[in-house]
C-alpha cells in the first residue's frame, strides 16, 4: 500500500485510536444491558489521504505530514450517538476522565447551534502514548476530534452532508431551509423524548 500523508505515523494513529475506542466501551459497559446505556451506537475512522490532504489546503497550510498530525487534530475521529441529550452529557464528564487524554478544545452546539441549525458537540483530545510522535518525543501525542450527538441530531447531520457535497442538487436554498425548520423540530423532541424518560423513570411501583 502506498504511504499516506501521515508517512510511518499511520500505524500508531491505528493503535491510539483503538485504544480511545477500548476506552470508550470500558466505562459504558456497565451500563449497556440497561434502560440507561449511555450511547446507541459508536463509529470510528481515520481521516482519509484525499480528506485529509483537501483539509490541510483549505486551511491554508503546506501539505505536509506535520501538519496533517499536528497542524490538523481530526485524522483520528471517533463519533458517538446517544438516545437522549443529557447522556452526551453524560459520556462527556467520562470523557474528562481517561486516563492519558487530555482535552484541548470543545465546541458545544447542541447548546449554541449553527446557523444552518447543525447541533452536535465537539470535543478535539490530546492522547499520550509510550512511542513517539512526529516531533520525536517520548511519550508521544496525539490529537483525535470525538463528536457526541442525538440519534435525531446524527440523523440531520447525514442529510446535511449529503446536501453539502453533493454537485447536482438545484434546489439547494430551498432544502437548507427545510433543513432549519426540521433542525429546531427535532431540538425540540430530542428535550420532550427527554422529559417523557424522566417521568418514566420517577413513576413508583404499586
């Protein structure tokens, strides 16, 4: 296979990003064979050469391995999908406390929507690792984007993609607007399905 733009570093980003994944499932296992699971579903990847490469030139810097580690933190990105707000929440304050993951940035859309009405929150993580990095320290960091969002919100998010890169759509003002309306719509179900499972769940039994 030929070398990617992440030249020798691709094989640890595969390791670091498994270990995030282990990470992950180890503290919501005890909770999956509940009415409380913490999440519906996970999906991870590693940005792709192309993808990665069309990144780096929109954000204006030189298509260099560096970058694509360090001056770009999503080559490593894992994104999970809850039933119901609060447990984005939730997997967030456990987030916080892995061990050797430290967060460096976070971006809450959910409470602060885009203006197109996207809503998901974003979290970029620094993963200390026993083998080096591009810098060549010892123990080495690397960067992974982790997003946490509502089924309805992934749901919304899917189409919203689509609209973006798809090149033959020609009624595309029409669809954002659309989009909009379904997106402050589902909002609002996702706190309404919300409240309905805490009076599920405050109801006593006879």
């Amino acid at each position: 296979m030929a070398q990617t733009i992440y030249g020798t570093y691709f094989y640890q980003m595969t390791i670091v990003l498994d270990q995030l994944v282990h990470q992950i499932n180890a503290y919501s296992a005890p909770y999956a064979d509940s009415d409380r699971k913490l999440f519906e579903h996970l999906t991870s990847r590693i940005k792709s050469d192309e993808s990665m490469r069309a990144k780096i030139v929109r954000k204006g810097l030189e298509v260099t391995s560096y970058n694509a580690l360090v001056g770009v933190k999503d080559g490593i990105g894992i994104r999970i999908v809850c039933s119901f707000v609060e447990d984005v929440y939730t997997n967030i304050d456990y987030i916080r406390q892995l061990k050797n993951v430290r967060i460096i940035r976070e971006k809450d859309y959910i409470k602060h929507p885009k203006s197109n009405g996207y809503r998901s929150y974003h979290m970029i993580v620094e993963v200390e690792t026993p083998f080096s990095d591009i810098t060549g320290a010892v123990p080495g960091h690397y960067y992974a984007e982790i997003q946490l969002r509502t089924i309805a919100m992934d749901t919304w998010a899917a189409l919203e993609h689509q609209l973006k890169y798809k090149k033959t759509i020609t009624n595309t003002h029409l669809i954002e607007k659309e989009l909009k309306r379904c997106a402050d719509e589902l909002a609002s179900c996702d706190i309404s399905l919300q409240t309905i499972r805490h009076l599920i769940n405050e109801e006593k039994p006879l």
